[in-house]
C-alpha cells in the first residue's frame, strides 16, 4: 500500500473519530437539559448532531469504498459483498443524514411559529438523497446544501428578529449555528472535490476548529 494512501486513512480515521466523538457529546450533554424542559427546540437541536454524527458514519465508510482500488490488490468481484452498493447506499445514507441535521437545526429555531412534522423532515431529506443518487450528480448535492443553508439562514433571521431579548446577532448562539453549517459544507466540498492532502488537512483543521469551538460553546453552557 502506498504511503502517502496509509497517510491520507489515518488523516480520515483520526478526523472521523474526532468529529464523531463531539457529536456524540453533545448529543449525550443535551439530553438532561431536554429530560427537564421536554422542548422541541432542545429535541430538534439534540437531533441535529445525532445526524450529523451518522453522516460522518456514512461519509467515512464512502470514502473508504472509493479508495478501494487503491488500497487493495483483491478485485471487489473476488468477495461477497457487492462494494458498489455499499457505496451507492453510504452516498444515499450521507445525504439523508447531512440534510436531516441541518432541517433539525433549522427548526430547532422557529418550531413554535413553524412546525414541520418530524416525518415530513425525514421525507424531504429522503427525497434529496434519492434524486441526488439516482442522478449521481455531486453539483446537485451542493445545489441541494446551498437551498438548505437558504432554509437555515431564514430561520435564524426569523427566530432574532421574534427574540423578545434583543441581544447583540454575532454575540449570541445564532453564529453557532452558521457555523456548524460551514463546517458541513467544507466536508461536503472536500468529498466533492479531489485535493491534496495538504489542502485537505488544512481544511480537516479548519473543520475541527469550528467544530471545537462549537462544542466547548454548548458544553460550557449546559455544564
């Protein structure tokens, strides 16, 4: 096996483990905070990670299948497993996951003035995954993610301006918010398109900065 391929799996191991890791912290720090308040927004906000959590799953393992050929000398026809589908079904189970936590973070903002039922939600990201899949089209999965940063920035505008305590906008959680939606999109770009790996180091960095900082943000708030 290559070095620089020995590199680049243990760069996405650690990265995956990282981002995981987070994800699932908050998911889990979140939990009294809902068992107390029984709030959608806390449900809605809890779930948004559990998501995002997933997608990183499947984003990982795709990743993996696509590297195939180069990691292994053994033909994919030589095994059981027909690594095609798998890989098919990871790229679907990344886009249902990733356009799930961003409609779970979006409503987590303004479900008191417009609810969208949790099902409803899990069709339309059922919905994007399946026309992005069938296509197999990566300019439709970032058109797909740009709509929902649309649905997201909509969201966070609604849910300041009906703020009945009208703090400073980049003072407040609405940056976090923002935030965590870059950090999906630099992973989706870097799926998307092949860079070196010190480009994609540098933009793994980036993305666990943001994502750090997110997490001691929400953790230092819940305690």
């Amino acid at each position: 096996m290559p070095r620089f391929m020995l590199e680049l799996l243990a760069t996405e191991a650690a990265y995956f483990i990282f981002v995981f890791i987070l994800c699932s912290l908050i998911h889990l720090k979140t939990k009294e905070i809902y068992e107390l308040t029984a709030e959608k927004s806390v449900r809605y906000f809890r779930n948004s990670f559990l998501f995002l959590g997933l997608a990183y799953f499947s984003r990982s393992l795709l990743y993996l299948l696509i590297s195939w050929g180069v990691l292994f000398e053994i033909p994919p026809q030589a095994l059981l497993v027909d690594f095609r589908t798998i890989a098919v079904l990871s790229g679907f189970l990344l886009v249902y996951f990733g356009s799930l936590s961003i409609l779970y973070l979006s409503f987590s903002l303004v479900w008191d003035e417009f609810d969208l039922s949790e099902a409803l939600m899990h069709l339309l990201a059922i919905t994007v995954a399946l026309v992005i899949t069938f296509f197999r089209s990566f300019e439709l999965l970032v058109i797909s993610q740009i709509a929902l940063f649309f649905l997201l920035a909509i969201a966070i505008y609604s849910a300041y301006r009906a703020s009945e305590v009208r703090k400073s906008f980049w003072g407040g959680i609405y940056p976090l918010y923002l935030l965590l939606f870059v950090f999906w999109i630099l992973n989706v770009l870097v799926l998307v398109f092949r860079t070196a790996l010190e480009v994609r180091v540098c933009l793994y960095l980036a993305s666990s900065l943001i994502l750090a900082y997110i997490a001691y943000r929400i953790l230092k708030k819940v305690g």
